[in-house]
C-alpha cells in the first residue's frame, strides 16, 4: 500500500464507484479502499434475508413463508435508473455494462386526491388519462407537443416562449395548465423534490420532461430500469472494471484518517501505512470534520405478499406523492421490485418509502406512502442523517460526495457524480464520447 496513486477513493458507495471508474477509464492511478468487509458502503444491497434481519437489530428468524433466504437481494437504498439518463451512459462509457443486466420498470404512477394515477408522458396518453378533466387534455397535448419539438437552438420552435429566460410558471400559464396539472409534471415528469424550479427559468424543466418522455419511448413501461438481482452488482461490476484498467480495490481496510501537511494533502494512512496521492474521493463518513449536515431522510423497506394495489399488479413500480397533495415540504417516494427483478423470492415484492424528515416524528411522516401499500408483512424503518461537503475540495483536493436523498431515481445522484468530476479534473464530462444506448454497448 505504501506507493504513490493519482486517485484514492474510499468507500464503494455507488457515487464512489462511478468516479473511481471514470478516472481509471482517464488512465489515472487508483487506489479504492473501504473500511468494511463489504461494497457498497450506506447503499449495500444485503443477501441472504437473514442479513436484513440482522442489520436492523430484529432479533426473530426469517419467516419459512419467504422462500429461500438466498433469492433475495434487499438494496437499502434502492434507485431506478432513467433509460436514457446519464446514469447509464455512464455506465456505458466505463464499459460496466458488460457486468450487469438491466430490465426496465413495469410502471410510472402519481398520487392525486387519494387516488394513483398512471403518469402520462406522451400525447396519446394524455388524452386518455384520468388526472385531468376533459377541458385540461388538449391543453396538455399541446404542452407535450411543444416540448418535443422545442430546440433551444432554433427560435422557429419557440412559439413564442424563450425557455432560457422565462420561467416554467410562465410555460405552464401560456398552455392554461391548472395548478394540479402542473404538480405532477414538476414532481413526476421532471422529478423535482420541490417547487422552488417554478420561478426558475423553464429551459432546465422542459430538458427533464423530455428525457422523462424519451426514456419511455426506448422500453414502453416506463422511462425506468434496475439492474437484475439489485444495486450491489454495479459497485462489483466497478470493482472488475478498475482492475481491468490497473486499480486496486481493498476491502476490511481501515482507514484511519486523510493526512495533510501545512492544509496540502499527503494520502492516507491506514494502521502504520500511508498511501500517497494527489486527490481523494470520498463519502461523507470519512471526512466528518469536512461536511455539514443538512437534514434527514426517513427510509421504511417493506415486505409485501401482493403488489401494490391500483397498479395494474405491476411487478416493479414508482409512486411519487407530490408535497402538495399531502400537506407537506417534500414528495414522498415509493418504489416496488420483486422476484422479475430476481431480488425476492417468487410472490413477493420489496417496497421503499421514503422522505426528506419535516417533524419529530419521521415513520408518521410516511403514513400517505404506507397507506398505498395495503397488508404488510415485514417492515424496517431507518432515519439517516443527510450531509453536505463544507467546500467544493478545489483547494484540498479532497471531494467529498453528498448523502443520498429520498429520491427513488438516480438522477439527483448522477448530478452529484457529474459535479464531483468537473471539480475534480476542471472540465465536464464529455458524453459525446458515449454511445448512446444500452443495446449498442453489448
């Protein structure tokens, strides 16, 4: 361990693991290590069953009922991928997928008036969705038309409208969208955690609807992928990849802090060793002393015996519970996978719900989410606290990720990743040099 790396990364969170490939795919020097005998870090996937049981301190053996301890791939923070988002052509350009299955979603729904509602995200589905009256349809058509053709490049497609400086409020007044139209396409097309975008300028929101509606259009479903047998095969496929490209990977490695001399970076030592580097990458529970907590987010992974009810008996799903629908600060998020997924045993479903914490009492904040789900059979809850690097690591060279968020979608994270990466090395990273889609990568 005592030599010299470009890159140290600690912790195999997912963050981590993209970032640790994206450098050795840019021909640096990594050395990865985490302190536990795992990958994964906070968003392990945990297998057998037994393993859920036990990480959350339940102390009763795994119910016979369940089948086979070995089926199931329980991801503790479990996220879809957007088929067309950079997530996976991320993935694409590291050359993961090669590691990895994906299967797509089986369906997008919202919340309104007690009720879940199909997303809609083209203009046929527009027209036959029970989210709106007849009057709101053609205005919604039209809406959903104008974002297909809108090229911020080309003002003949503007009809009027410059995304770039008028705000998605303005957008949604000159389509006569009522309030609650606009609700879920903010939080379920363009998945934003809350309203603050409305007074932003609308370019970014129509960008989101269109990869929202983009992604849909490559698998059907939904705009959604998961990975076959859950979240912890992408940090092993980056585990292979980094090797493949020379990194080394050390997991049960203690790490006993990020040494500095006179506020320059040294490396890092572990017991009597110290590896020396340039950089290091790492998540929040490494660098404490760098970071500022920002909140919380109160997780419940549920275990059911049936799919969740008015969904069409998807195997696989997303709910978004827009804040306003509920009375609340931000969305509430449920997603559902099961044994397509190959990550339960056949006939059950594991279900996340999931929020940013607004009260003292957090599990009572995810009763509007619980209350979709119908019988439960098994449920663990956990409250995790949300941090924030102090600095953006520019001086310190050492780049600190974020928490995750109660999002059930990865794209909050990839922004996190893309940010990183831009701090880290100076420049974006230039997704022309990806191929655009999973199929062609095989």
């Amino acid at each position: 361990m005592d030599e010299v790396y470009d890159v140290i990364v600690l912790g195999t969170g997912l963050k981590e693991c993209i970032l640790s490939g994206l450098m050795s795919v840019s021909g640096k020097k990594v050395l990865h290590m985490d302190r536990n005998k795992y990958y994964g870090g906070e968003s392990t996937s945990l297998t057998p069953l037994d393993e859920l049981y036990s990480h959350f301190k339940v102390n009763k053996p795994v119910p016979e009922e369940c089948g086979r301890p070995r089926d199931w791939n329980v991801d503790l923070i479990p996220k879809f991928l957007m088929a067309s988002g950079e997530l996976v052509k991320l993935l694409i350009h590291t050359g993961v997928t090669r590691y990895l299955e994906f299967k797509s979603v089986e369906g997008s729904y919202v919340y309104k008036g007690g009720k879940i509602h199909k997303v809609p995200a083209n203009e046929k589905e527009a027209l036959t969705s029970d989210l709106m009256g007849m009057t709101e349809k053609p205005h919604y058509r039209s809406f959903l038309q104008f974002i297909q053709e809108y090229n911020a490049d080309d003002s003949k497609t503007w009809d009027g409208f410059d995304a770039s400086r008028e705000t998605m409020q303005a957008c949604y007044d000159k389509f006569s969208l009522d309030p609650s139209t606009a609700d879920f396409t903010g939080h379920a097309l363009a998945l934003y955690l809350n309203d603050d975008y409305l007074e932003s300028p609308a370019l970014e929101t129509l960008k989101r609807i269109k990869l929202y509606s983009d992604s849909l259009a490559r698998y059907g479903k939904s705009p959604y992928l998961y990975p076959l047998y859950g979240l912890g095969e992408l940090p092993q496929g980056f585990a292979r990849l980094s090797a493949v490209y020379g990194g080394t990977y050390m997991l049960d490695k203690p790490v006993d802090e990020i040494v500095t001399e006179d506020g320059k970076l040294i490396g890092v030592q572990s017991g009597s060793e110290v590896a020396r580097c340039s950089m290091v990458i790492c998540d929040p529970t490494y660098a404490k002393d760098r970071c500022k907590n920002v909140g919380q987010v109160v997780r419940a992974i549920c275990i059911l015996d049936h799919p969740i009810p008015d969904t069409n008996d998807a195997a696989s799903c997303q709910v978004i519970i827009p804040q306003k629908q509920v009375g609340r600060q931000n969305d509430i998020y449920v997603s559902c996978v099961s044994s397509t997924h190959n990550v339960t045993a056949k006939g059950f479903y594991l279900v996340l719900v999931a929020t940013t914490v607004e009260t003292d009492n957090p599990e009572e904040e995810l009763k509007p989410g619980l209350e979709l789900l119908g019988s439960i059979k098994e449920k663990f809850v956990a409250v995790s606290d949300l941090y924030e690097p102090e600095e953006d690591g520019v001086q310190s060279q050492i780049f600190v990720s974020t928490s995750y968020d109660a999002t059930s979608h990865f794209e909050t994270t990839c922004d996190d990743v893309l940010d990183i990466f831009r701090r880290a090395t100076g420049a974006d990273f230039d997704f022309s040099k990806v191929k655009h889609v999973l199929e062609e990568s095989e």
